[in-house]
C-alpha cells in the first residue's frame, strides 16, 4: 500500500514536471 502510494505520487510528480 505504502510503496503504491509512493509510485502515484512519483507518477504525478514527473506529470508536473511535463507541464511548463
């Protein structure tokens, strides 16, 4: 459950970082 969490988090962090 933790580690889910952490992937979605990277995922929307790396989401963030494709917008300008």
């Amino acid at each position: 459950a933790d580690a889910d969490a952490d992937a979605d988090a990277a995922q929307a962090l790396t989401h963030l970082q494709h917008l300008p």
